[in-house]
C-alpha cells in the first residue's frame, strides 16, 4: 500500500470517536503471545460486524488518538528467543492461517505501523488454538460469549451444508448394490443399538430388512424424499457416479512407506466410502506383539494398532473432508506409525478442548454427511470419538495420537493425525497413564511435553501451577515429581542442567591446564553438559553468551580472528582469589 494510502486510511481510522469493535490503537506493544490475540479478536469482529478490514495501529494514543509514533518494529521482531522472524511465527500461530499485511508509514509525528488483517472466510481465527473477540474495547475469549460465537458461525455461512444439497441428475441407480446392503445392515444395527427395550430388537431387524431402497435412505436421512443428496453418493455411490461430483476428488490414498520415506507399493479407492475405508483398514499392517503393560511375565498378544482408534480416525477424515477444496484423503504407512489427513479447517478450538468437555462443539462442517455416518454406524455419535481414541490408547498404554494442524502444498487448511506404533519411552508412558489423579488433558500436555511439542502459555501456566513441568518457554520439561513417578530422574537432571558456575568453572579448568582452547575445544567441553532440553542452536548459543559474559567480567580474553578465535585466561592472580566454586 502506497504511504498517500496508508495516511488516509490512518487519518480515517483517527476520525472516529473512539476504537472499535475492529479497529485498536496502541503505541508501543510489543509482546508476540498480545498481538496474536489482538489479531484473532480483530479479525473475529470484523465477520460481526461486517467490517471489509480490521486494523491494529502502533503509533496512536488510544485517547487522544493523536500520533505519537512508536518504536515497534515487526520486520525485524524475533521470537522464540530470537531464532524465528515473528511475521511467519505469527502466522503459524493461528488457524485458519490469518491472512494479514504489516505496513510502516514514515508520519512527521513518528513512525505508525499499522496491521491490516482480513477478516476470516470460513471458520474464526484462533491464536495458539484460542479463538478470542472484542467487547467494546476489550478482546476476550469467544468461547465466553456463546450468543457471539453462533452469530460468527452463522455469518461464516457454516449452516450452507455441502454434503447436503441434493445432486441433479444422479438417481438411486447410481448407488452401488454392496454398499446399500452393507448400510441395511448397519442401520439395523444403530436402531437396535439406541432402543433400550430387548424386546423390540428382532421386530426392528424385520422391519429394517423389509423396507425398499429409498424408505431405507430417508429413514437413515441420506437422501431427501428419494433424492439423491451428495452424502449419498459419497457413502454409498457407484465408482463410475464419481462425476456427478466433479472437481472433488472422491478417493482414499492408501501409501505404504519404508525407512527412507521412499514409496514401497501404493493404492487409490474411489465410491463408495462406507465400503472403501474398509478395504483401505484390510491392507494397513497390524501385527500381533507381545506387551507387558501389567508388569507380570506373562505378555498379552495385542495389535500394534486398536481397530477402533484406525477405524475411527479414518472415518474423521471422510466425515469432516473440506470437499470443496478438491483434495483426497490420505492414508500413510510408515515402519513406526501410521499418517492419516484430510483438508479443511479444524473446526472445534482445539484437541484439548475436545477432552476438556462433554458436549460436542456448536457447529460442524458436514452435518448431514455426519448424520448418516452416525446412523450409518462409521463414528461415534458426535463429539465422543476423539475423546474415546485418546482413552482407549491411554487404556492399551500405548502413545496418544498427535494432531498437526497445518497447511497444504497449495495453502489450504489441513488436519494430520498421527498415530505412533513405538513407545518413546515405555516406562514413562505406562507410569504416566496408570496415574488416575490426572485426567486425559493432562495426560496429553504431558505426553506433548515428553515429545518436545509445543504447549500454550495458559497450558504450560495450568501444568505449572500443579507442579507438573518445570522450564521456560519453550524448553518445558517434566518436573522432578513426575520424574520420581516415571523413574526417569536422571534425565530430570539432565533437563534441569546446572548453574553457569559449574560450566564456569570447567571452562577455567581446561585453560588453566591448556592455556588456551578454541571454540571447537570448548563446544566438545560445553555442549554435552547443557540440557537436554535443548536443541542444537540453543546450545551452541549459550555457550557463546557464557563466553561473551566471562569476558566482560575479564575472567578471559579472546585472541585472533573473530571466524576462528582463540580463548586464553586472564590474570592468574583474579583465578586463585576469585575462582567459582562447582555446583556438581
């Protein structure tokens, strides 16, 4: 945006009375975790209210609203303890991926930065899986305002269901004859399985197997009045129907994968989905292992994979595939776990909040598609079959399965289960699952942070509080009660590492003896010693950020080119009166 632009539009925003629901004012915020909240507000607020933009401007009292300029600068802001450029990690932080522009505008007054953020098309933006709006001048947590959040949902048209407008031209000729058998028998089954009086089961099973075709599709609600909807021809269609629903693409990859990633044997299955998921089920690799979860020396044969938790995955990725977007479903089979992923926005707030509660989340993607699978027996009724995955691989002691929420190779939204056959550290997950004082999110953030994945703020604040992970963001680690339940105290030490004197005093040790060492010497010294937290980068960075310290304090000097320096000891005299003491 050109700066004659970007001052009308700042002098336009200065001419209202006061902020609004779209639109804050700041001067000099520069917290990432803020602003990102800040945006998921904006942009929430702009869909109620209608607003083409929302604008958060650095640079402007709030008051007044008379410019002030400001020192903030996002072109060049870091996060993550200064290793990522906070305009990407911004955008990484939110979902739906937050379509937003930063622009700088050189005012006489001083410099104003201004983020214009487009408002969300599909579902509401979230920050670090938290959906936040304004009220008045003030965001908070759209979770807190259900009368709001229904209204978004209804302004982001989620009420237009796609699977359940009827297709011109297809008929019930263009349903496939196996799958309509396979879903006489499955409704049979669900009216049984919901009527709790024994006695009318067999009547049921009758008049089930009575019906024709299209009493049997309007009583399961698959088709309207006899016509076909494209729930139908999805679960139930022939293969050769699949154009009626051109562009989508109506297939299960199923791609089996060897331990360079390299594709080993691969197969695509089109209509009908109610018969395709279980022919992709039949070719995944299930083998039978001995495990010991009791602890006795009896091993219990089980499968490396729950047929329940494969099954139920499966059937997420059909019943909440974003169809419009033109994308398969993807089924990968690697030596250690298994990749399940489907395009679209993953609508409920998070994984967590799924376990957190009982109820189902206000709003669904493919409501009429879901309710036939319901009927249809492929999932669970809506809301419980996450929760039941997670609780039946807690059960087995085996690992939870991970959800990824990324973006695909052209942009769009996409949701990645995974789902691991190898236990990181058996011991550690069977102690922690057997733990009956914790409930299934806690298990989770635990079982997230065992794993180095990234955890929340508010998670990391809630696990703190009991005691549970120790470590600053974003180096969380289990804390020593954890440790003792697991038996894993010594990787605690490990993760805790040791106060700088320690590796002071190593370092003033080795050049004592040596008389000088180069940062090669002193990395072979240092780095093994640091937390295992740790990754590489950070390591090697607080090696160099000790170094610099002990030299500002004149404990050493650095000699040589900067590419290739050398280090050496100061005053020997400083070394035998002041020496740190080890902590080991």
């Amino acid at each position: 945006m050109e700066q004659a632009a970007l001052l009308e539009t700042l002098e336009r925003l200065r001419g209202l009375p006061r902020e609004a629901a779209s639109v804050e004012f700041k001067l000099n915020l520069n917290q990432p975790d803020e602003i990102g909240q800040y945006l998921s507000a904006l942009a929430n607020s702009a869909v109620l209210e209608g607003h083409e933009r929302a604008w958060l401007v650095w640079g402007v009292d709030d008051q007044s609203h008379e410019v002030k300029g400001t020192t903030l600068d996002p072109f060049s802001l870091k996060v993550k303890g200064g290793n990522q450029a906070f305009i990407m990690w911004l955008q990484q932080m939110t979902a739906p991926r937050a379509d937003f522009e930063f622009h700088a505008l050189a005012h006489p007054q001083g410099q104003v930065i201004l983020l214009e953020i487009h408002p969300p098309r599909n579902a509401p933006i979230a920050f670090q899986n938290v959906r936040y709006v304004r009220i008045d001048s003030h965001k908070t947590k759209l979770s807190e305002h259900p009368d709001k959040e229904a209204r978004l949902w209804a302004r982001l048209g989620q009420k237009e269901d796609w699977t359940g407008e009827l297709v011109p031209g297809a008929t019930l000729d263009d349903l496939d004859p196996e799958a309509l058998d396979v879903a006489r028998q499955r409704f049979a089954e669900y009216l049984v399985k919901s009527e709790p009086d024994v006695s009318r089961h067999a009547r049921l099973r009758e008049e089930a197997a009575a019906w024709s075709i299209p009493t049997l599709l309007n009583k399961a609600q698959i088709t309207k009045q006899g016509r076909v909807t494209r729930s139908a021809l999805l679960l139930l269609g022939r293969d050769e129907a699949a154009h009626f629903l051109n562009p989508v693409d109506t297939k299960i990859s199923w791609v089996l994968r060897d331990e360079r990633n390299g594709t080993v044997t691969s197969q695509h299955y089109g209509l009908p989905m109610l018969l395709a998921t279980e022919k992709v089920f039949g070719r995944i690799r299930n083998e039978t292992v001995d495990h010991m979860p009791d602890g006795t020396l009896f091993p219990t044969p089980v499968p490396w994979y729950d047929a329940f938790v494969i099954r139920e995955a499966l059937h997420n990725c059909v019943a909440h595939q974003d169809y419009r977007l033109g994308g398969k479903i993807n089924v990968v089979e690697h030596p250690d776990k298994l990749v399940l992923s489907n395009l679209g926005q993953f609508i409920p707030p998070s994984v967590e909040w799924m376990l957190e509660h009982e109820s189902p989340p206000e709003h669904y993607r493919n409501q009429w598609l879901i309710n036939g699978m319901i009927r249809l027996r492929m999932i669970e009724q809506v809301g419980s079959g996450i929760r039941r995955m997670f609780q039946t691989q807690r059960d087995r002691f085996f690992p939870l399965p991970d959800y990824a929420f990324e973006s695909s190779s052209l942009g769009y939204p996409r949701v990645e289960l995974t789902i691991t056959r190898q236990l990181l550290d058996s011991h550690y997950t069977q102690a922690l699952m057997r733990r009956s004082d914790l409930t299934l999110r806690q298990v989770l953030l635990l079982d997230k942070v065992q794993k180095r994945h990234s955890i929340t703020a508010d998670e990391a604040r809630e696990l703190r509080q009991l005691k549970l992970i120790e470590g600053r963001a974003p180096n969380y680690f289990i804390a020593a009660k954890v440790a003792d339940w697991t038996d894993q105290k010594a990787r605690y030490i490990h993760n805790r590492g040791f106060d700088d004197d320690y590796y002071r005093k190593l370092i003033l040790d080795y050049l004592e003896k040596y008389g000088q060492a180069s940062r090669q010497d002193l990395d072979k010294l240092i780095l093994p010693k640091l937390p295992d937290v740790l990754d590489d980068e950070r390591r090697h960075n607080k090696l160099r950020n000790l170094l610099q310290a002990m030299r500002r304090e004149g404990w050493i000097r650095r000699e040589g080119p900067k590419a290739a320096p050398i280090w050496k000891a100061c005053l020997q005299e400083r070394f035998a009166k002041a020496a740190p003491s080890s902590n080991a």
